[in-house]
C-alpha cells in the first residue's frame, strides 16, 4: 500500500537521487530502495523525442524526456499525473535547468493515472481507508455511501476497491456513490492505482 504522505516513498524533484549519486552509490544501498515519482502533466512538448513538461508536488516544473522514441504519451493528458518508479534527476551545467531522462529500457515502466496530483494524495486515504479489507489492525469495513458497518459489503467491480453494503440498499447507495460521490471520476484511478502498487 503506497503511502502517498511519505516524501521518501513520494519525494519531489529535488528530493530524487540525481543521476550521478546512483552511479556512485554502492549497490547494496539501493538494492531494496522503493520510491516513486508522481508529476502531474503540464504539456506535450514532443518534437523530436517524447517529451513532457510536469509539475512536481511542491508546483515545480520540470521536463521529462524519453530515450525510446516510440513511447506512446496519448494517454498522457494535460492534469493527469505520471508515476516514475525509482525516478532520477539529471543534473546539468551551471545555469541550466535539472531535468528527467528516462532510459530506454525503462519507459515502459512509466504509468499514468487519469486524475490530478490533488486527487490522488486524496485517493492515497481513501485506499488507507478500505485497507479494512486487508485485515489491517483498527479498520472497519464500511459502505462507501451510507457509512453503514454491518452486513456484507459488496466491493465496486470497476476498481474492487470501495464498497457497498448489502442487497436492500446496495442499488442505492452505489448510484449514490457513483454520481453524487464522485466515485465516477475516481473508479478508473483507483483501478489504475492498485495496478501500480497491488499490495
Ligand atoms: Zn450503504
Ligand atoms: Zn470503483
């Protein structure tokens, strides 16, 4: 479960380890070393390589380019945020902006989810919320939309995230959730999000 609250599994741009301190790094170091970047998709500026320019968590531009000129970024749209497992920073000569190159051989490791950087720390408590579902110590399952506890909740099939309680009103109050809840916009992000990071 990411804990999208912790700057050493989440840090911003000039929190990354830049490129040089991983090659002098010893390798033990890093080994077991888990950290993701999240930028928020600011412009397509693709002109001959892939290219974007993002924003990190504390509203930092910077660009990203990758080396496998075949990387796809359609699904990168203006507002949804990138996730670059263990990201790098390269930093340049004196007076020229730090930036992002993603090897070739780890672009297809990059992934995007359909929802601003805002609405994903968001998502981050309301995974911490339904981790009840886990067995985690102190959590309680609960419907999405009623807040009721008892009776068997049925998870929603699109994300098999939230849940919803049982037979009599499950109708309801998934329709409540769906549309006056917001869970229309969220469904396909939390999907994308326990893709990323199943556990
Ligand atoms: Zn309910
Ligand atoms: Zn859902």
């Amino acid at each position: 479960m990411p804990d999208f609250t912790d700057p050493a599994q989440f840090p911003a741009f000039y929190e990354l380890p830049s490129d040089a301190e991983i090659a002098n790094a010893p390798a033990e170091g890093l080994a077991g070393a888990a950290w993701w970047m999240l930028a928020q998709v600011k412009v397509n500026m693709t002109l001959t390589k892939p290219t974007l320019i993002v924003t990190d968590r504390r509203g930092l531009d910077f660009a990203v380019t990758f080396e496998d000129s075949s990387m796809d970024l359609k699904g990168y749209r203006k507002g949804y945020t990138m996730v670059v497992p263990r990201a790098q920073r390269t930093d340049r000569e004196e007076g020229k902006k730090a930036v992002m190159r993603i090897e070739a051989k780890d672009c297809k490791s990059v992934q995007v989810i359909p929802a601003k950087m805002a609405q994903l720390l968001e998502l981050g408590q309301v995974l911490d919320m339904m981790s009840a579902d886990d067995g985690a110590e102190g959590k309680v399952q609960k419907c999405a939309a009623c807040g009721k506890t008892e009776g068997s909740l049925a998870r929603c099939t699109g994300c098999g995230t939230v849940r919803y309680c049982s037979k009599t009103c499950e109708q309801e109050c998934q329709l409540k959730g769906w549309s006056e809840l917001g869970h229309k916009s969220n469904c396909k992000s939390l999907k994308a999000i326990k893709t990323i990071w199943p556990s």
